[in-house]
C-alpha cells in the first residue's frame, strides 16, 4: 500500500511540475516582436554623388503595419570609411517638409545623439516611444555634420519628394526653403514593436518591382498597392511588405548603377529583413533583355539556376517563396526574339516546375491580348517595360492574398 502511494505521490508530482513548466514556457514566450515595416534596397552613390555636409536630410516614407515603439537603421554601405550622422529625428510627416506637431522623437544611438557608422556597415537606433498608424508616413531627418567626406548609400527611386536644408534643423516643424531629392540616403530601414505573429513579405527584383514611372508622392507601385490590400483584409493584417526593388538591377550581374546582381545583395535584402516569412521574386527581365547586346551572355537555364539557388537558401531560414513571370517588353530598346524565347521559358518553368511555394502570372496581367509579346495598351507608359500605375494595380491585385493567411 505504501508504495502505491508513493507512485501514485510521484506520478502527480511529475504531472504538477510538468504543468507549471508548460505555464512558465507560455508566460516567458515573446508577446510582441520587432518586425520590418519599411525597407530601402541601398545601391552605390555612384558617379555623379553629391557628399552633404552641415545639413540635414528629410526624408519621407511610408510605413506598412503600425506599432507604439519604433527605431531606425543607418546605413554606410560602399562606404569607404567610418561616416558620422546625427543627431536623427523621426516623427509622423504632415505637409511637404512639415512634421506632425507632437510626434517629434530625438533617436538615440546607445544613449548618444550621435552615431559613427563603421565603412559597410549598418547601425539601429535605440527604440522610442511612438504611436505609428498602418500605412502611415514617417519623416526620418538625418543631419551630417561639416566636415564630411563619405557619400552616402542611397535609394535613387524612391518615388518621394524628400528635402535638404542648412545646419542641424532635424527637429523643425518645417524645414525653411529646402532643396529636393528623389533619393533616400543613409536610411535603410524602420522597425515596429507588434504582436508574435506579425511578418514581413520581401518583394525583390529591379526597377518594377521599386515601381519605376509610377506617380510619385501617392505609393502606386504595386508593393505599395499590396501592402494596401494586406492592411484592408483581416486576416493579412499583420504582414507587412518590404520594396527591395533597385531600377536596372539584375539577377546574374552586377551593375555600376544598379548595384550587386540579386544573388549577391540576397542575405542583404531579404534574409537579414526582420520578420520576414515571404519573398516574392519578380526579377530577371534585364538579364533576359541584355541578350538583345550579347547573344551568348545567358540561357534560361542560368537564370533557372540562380532562382533554384534563392529558394533553397530561403527555404533553409524558412522563408516561403513565391515566383512570379517576367512581363513582356517588345517595343522596348533591348528587345529581342531570343530575349523574348527566353523569357517564355523562363516563364513556363516558374509557373509548372513545382519549385515556388505559390506563383503569380504577372505576363498574364500585364499582356496585350493580340500581342501577347507586348504591354497591354492600357497599363503601358510609353517605354513598353514598365507598368503605369493602372498596370501596377492590375499586378497587386492578381496577388492571391490567401497565399499569406495559410499555415
């Protein structure tokens, strides 16, 4: 009788600890999370770059989920030696160069107004407090103090008015007669404290996928379009989406203008993206078009195995991947028949080779329906490449969300 007891004591022991182990795991898990909710895909200065020096940069973006506590990244990638930046500000953008009154948040760098940022390297701010809205807009001001001599890392496609002006005025309300740009510069990327469960979805690929000769100011590419739908349906609400788009980029080559091919800048732009669960890559058009100059530079087969190469390495982080086919381009200046047989079988590989974990037909959405190797009239704007804005939506909205909401 005795040792009945005693088991039947050590069973239940077992039991309670086991128990109050299984609580103590479900109380200590993370409730919130930091996750991705804006991203630049940063290129060299190139050529023509212009070195700041005592002034401030203003730059403007537009954010995907929402969240109450928020930091920043700085960038010095190309850099060829260490860049001072600060102080920095972020606050919620009102007007042109204007901020919202009340939402102006001084970032600091562990405690410090100022931060070096070592040659190819990226910093993140100290997190601060404040209450960022989905889809809402962020003015990011960077000073570089005098003195400097390290271009900065920029994003020429921005697609946003941003504003340069004199001194240390990273606080103002209003920034007084301001230069423009169209480029982003240092920033590479802003972060929300939001619920476990909240993810990021990388678009990934060149010129139309940043959304090249879509309206400015009004966040027509189709990423931006995505990120709409996603925030408007409840039960993808909690993704945001990432443009790591680069105009001319391509997937096997690197350029002086458009950067590293897709395959170098990969762990760059999409692996080391905080929270990301999803890729969609949509890249490849300018390999494909620059067989137009050097016949013999590729075969379908090579970009097949550049893409097979991006899935396995996401897939190895657990990434899911969705592919997506190239659009046509006839009429454009790099085309060709061989381009255009290449693409084809490009695109018959994405769609029936089994290899993404979803696809999307882009080539479909876009084609002219009596010239399947063309733009469709309606979404062309003029260089038979890139989509105008109703082209873009058209794209966005092919986008089967159901994609992001299964297990």
């Amino acid at each position: 009788m005795r040792i009945q007891r005693w088991v039947r004591l050590s069973w239940i022991t077992v039991f309670l600890l086991a128990v109050s182990q299984l609580a103590l795991a479900q109380t200590s898990a993370p409730q919130e999370r930091w996750i991705a909710t804006w991203g630049a895909a940063l290129h060299q200065p190139g050529a023509n770059a212009v070195t700041f020096s005592d002034q401030t940069l203003r730059m403007l973006t537009r954010v995907s989920v929402g969240g109450s506590r928020i930091r920043v990244q700085l960038s010095n990638l190309y850099g060829t030696a260490p860049v001072l930046l600060g102080p920095v500000h972020v606050a919620l953008h009102g007007q042109e160069s204007a901020i919202v009154a009340g939402t102006d948040r001084a970032l600091l760098f562990d405690g410090k107004p100022t931060v070096k940022v070592p040659a190819g390297a990226v910093m993140v701010s100290d997190a601060v407090d404040l209450n960022v809205p989905a889809l809402g807009d962020l003015a990011i001001s960077v000073y570089v103090p005098a003195g400097n001599t390290v271009p900065g890392p920029r994003q020429n496609t921005s697609l946003r008015t941003n504003y340069v002006a004199a001194g240390d005025v990273t606080g103002a309300s209003e920034l007084t007669t301001p230069t423009t740009t169209p480029s982003w510069i240092w920033i590479s990327g802003v972060e929300v404290m939001a619920p476990a469960n909240n993810g990021a979805v990388v678009a990934f690929g060149a010129s139309s996928v940043a959304g090249t000769t879509s309206t400015p100011n009004t966040n027509r590419s189709w990423p931006s379009v995505l990120a709409d739908r996603l925030q408007a349906n409840a039960a993808t609400s909690h993704l945001s989406v990432i443009n790591m788009g680069i105009g001319g980029n391509r997937v096997l080559g690197d350029s002086a203008t458009a950067g590293l091919s897709a395959m170098a800048r990969f762990d760059r732009d999409v692996l080391t993206v905080t929270g990301v669960r999803w890729l969609m890559l949509f890249e490849g058009t300018n390999d494909v078009g620059a067989l137009a100059r050097t016949p013999d530079s590729m075969t379908a087969d090579d970009l097949i195995g550049a893409y097979k190469q991006m899935i396995e390495r996401a897939h190895a982080r657990g990434i899911k991947v969705i592919g997506c086919t190239l659009n046509p381009f006839q009429g454009m200046a790099y085309y060709s028949e061989q381009s255009e047989a290449t693409r084809l079988a490009v695109n018959k590989w994405i769609l029936t080779s089994g290899a993404f974990d979803a696809t999307v037909d882009f080539d479909a959405v876009t084609r002219d329906p009596a010239n399947p190797k063309q733009l469709n009239p309606p979404f062309n704007n003029g260089d038979h490449l890139h989509p105008n804005d109703a082209g873009y939506k058209a794209m966005a909205e092919a986008i089967d969300l159901s994609f992001f909401s299964k297990r």
